[in-house]
C-alpha cells in the first residue's frame, strides 16, 4: 500500500522470520510488552526509524481483537470436530439398536415404548443443533477487526480486506467502531458452548439412570467407571459425572461474564465433555433383554390400550382414558401385574366407569399390551417406528 518503505518493509520483514524461527511465543514471553512484543522486538533489533514503522495504521484495539477471534475461531472449529465425532457415535450406535424395545420415561416413570435408536437419536438431533449453533457462532467470530484500529481506522491507507484474506477470515467488519467495542460475539459463542454442554449433560443423566442397579439396561466400559475405596463392587459412572459437572460449571454462568480467555478454556471443557461422551456411547454395552422385560412388566402400553377402545369401540379418547386409568387401579389393588391383564379387568373397569363391558376380544388387547406392536404402530415422521 506504499505506507511504509520497500527497504523498511524487508528489513521488518526478516527479522520477524528470525523471531519465527526463535519460537515466536518464547521470544514475545521474554519482553515486557506481549500485545506489541513483534514491535518491541523489531525496535531492538533495527532500531525505532525502522522497527517502529511497523505500527502505522494500527492500534491495541483492533490488534487484540484480531488475537481474540482467531483464538477463538480455532476453539470453534475444534469443538464442531468434537461435535461431528460425537454424533458419529451415537448414530452408530443407534444403528445397531434400531429393533431393541426400551420404555420412554417420563417424571421418572414409564411412559410408553420406544426403541433404544429412538431415545439415542434424540441426542443426535440435538447434537446438530449444537453444531449449527456453533457454526452460526463462528460466522460472526470470524470477521476482521483490522485496520479498524482504535475504532475510527486511521488516515494511512490501509487494505482491510487484503489484511484478512491473509488471516484466514471470511469477512471484513462493516463498521469499524462496531468491531472495536461490541462483544455480542462472545455472548453468543458462550451460549452455543452453554447449550452443548446442557445437551451432554442430558445424556450423562440417562446412562447414569439406565446404569443403576434397580434398571440394569446398560453398562459403561471400565475405563468410563470408578470404583470405591470401600465398596470393591462399586463400578461408578464417573465419566458421566464429569460430564454433569461441566455442565452445570458452565450452564450456571452467565454469557455476558466471559472473556476471551475464558470462552477459549470453557471451550477445551466441552471437547473434553464430547470426547467422553462419544466414548461411552462407543463403548456402551446395552442390555436389550432387561430393556424389553422392563417394557413388557411395566403399564408402558396403556396409553395404547386407551387408543384400541376407541378405535375398535368408538369410544372418546377421554372416556377410554379413564377406563384404563381405572383398570391399573384395580390391577395394582389386586396384585395383577400388567403382563397378566386380560379383558375380564378391564370390563370391570368399565362397568365401575361407564356401566357396561366391553368385551375386547383377548388377542386384540393382549396385541395391545405388547410392547414390540405397540413401538410398531407408531409410524409417523420421527416416530419409533417410522425408521
């Protein structure tokens, strides 16, 4: 741009490849000024007529901020890696799960059946989100600050869009004191790396839940699992609790409160967090027999009994629902467990609600309470049974 002489130019120029070779950090950690330690470094070497040319056109302004989003480009990136490896997982995973029967639960109780693919692609949903959040978020921090010097740009004249080309944005910032002043970028950043970390933290509660030993439906790889000093059975998902620390560390802060610094750390914590996650999901052991057992002796297909009595009965969904609400209250009272209900309770049932039987034939109400035919009926878009 002719701001500086060709002579100047080259001598800058050289000496800063010496300091390269040297190890740029080791030389800058070694000065008394980091943020302009190229200058200082310069200055000393080719005195200040030559070496101090170099700051013309510029200011710590938007020096910092040009040190600032290239960190925090490069955390980005490398925790989208992290995300398209996790999903990876979990599809892979889901892939060999798609027929094993599992109840969905809900408040802590069984709710109805699904499969194990099912639940698990739940988190592959979220996990593009993430990395859509993510990518929006490194759109906006990878735009260029330089030459916007302290926020008015200078009178030297200066090739913004030559500048960044060369560091690797994608974009120039239209407005010189917008890109000196505003930090909506570490916000937003801080909470697509908040809603990661949430969406982990989900999933460490499921294995942790699915693990215990009253369910038994999983089971972590020893590597992911800790034991006690006491207890020798104890096999603990300390992977997964790591994970639940991460996010409520980072969920519990506010967005606003990060710096720089602070977003490039948070954002190691979350590749760390999807690297266990995507090892325990690799690694997991699921036990498709107590999945199925816990479907089949549970009152996860009532909902789907409800559905049977008002399409073979004519029935109102409202109407059926009660029934069926009675008829649990009645099984429980009784001691029948939900394998074991036929017809005859639930014409009890009815009569105590409605006045009259119903009289199911027994296949269709025991193809009801079958939870591999109820996932089966299940055939709208994203449902259990539409893959």
């Amino acid at each position: 741009q002719g701001i500086i002489p060709r002579g100047g130019a080259r001598a800058c120029l050289e000496a800063l490849r010496e300091m390269d070779e040297a190890g740029d950090v080791k030389v800058r950690s070694e000065l008394p000024d980091i943020l302009h330690g190229g200058e200082v470094f310069l200055i000393r070497k080719l005195g200040m007529d030559v070496g101090g040319l170099i700051h013309a056109g510029r200011s710590s302004w938007d020096l910092g901020r040009v040190s600032h989003r290239i960190g925090l480009r490069g955390a980005l990136l490398d925790v989208m890696a992290a995300v398209v490896e996790y999903r990876s997982a979990l599809l892979e995973k889901a892939a060999e799960h798609v027929e094993t029967v599992m109840p969905y639960y809900t408040h802590g109780q069984q709710g109805q059946p699904t499969t194990f693919a099912h639940h698990v692609h739940g988190f592959v949903c979220a996990a593009e989100r993430d990395f859509e959040r993510l990518e929006g978020a490194y759109s906006r921090v990878n735009i260029s600050p330089a030459g916007a010097a302290a926020g008015t740009a200078t009178r030297f004249d200066t090739d913004r869009t030559r500048v960044a080309e060369f560091m690797g944005f994608d974009e120039v910032s239209s407005n010189t004191r917008d890109s000196s002043y505003n930090y909506d970028y570490l916000w937003e950043m801080a909470a697509a790396l908040s809603c990661a970390a949430a969406s982990l933290g989900f999933l460490a509660d499921e294995i942790i839940l699915w693990m215990g030993n009253e369910f038994g439906l999983v089971q972590l790889a020893d590597r992911y699992c800790g034991t006690s000093s006491i207890m020798t059975h104890k096999r603990n998902p300390t992977a997964a609790e790591q994970v639940q620390g991460t996010r409520s560390r980072i969920t519990g802060r506010v967005p606003t409160s990060y710096t720089p610094a602070d977003l490039m750390e948070t954002a190691g914590q979350v590749v760390k967090s999807l690297q266990l996650c995507a090892g325990m999901v690799e690694t997991l052991k699921v036990n498709r027999e107590a999945m199925l057992a816990t479907a089949t002796n549970s009152w996860a297909q009532a909902s789907d009994l409800a559905a049977v009595l008002v399409q073979k009965r004519g029935l109102s969904m409202r109407t059926a629902h009660q029934i069926v609400g009675v008829m649990v209250r009645l099984a429980e009272e009784q001691g029948v467990k939900p394998i074991d209900a036929g017809p005859e309770l639930l014409d009890s049932a009815a009569q105590l609600f409605i006045g009259s039987s119903l009289e199911l034939d027994r296949t269709e109400m025991a193809h009801a309470m079958d939870p591999v035919a109820a996932v089966a009926t299940r055939r709208a878009i994203g449902s259990p049974g539409s893959q």
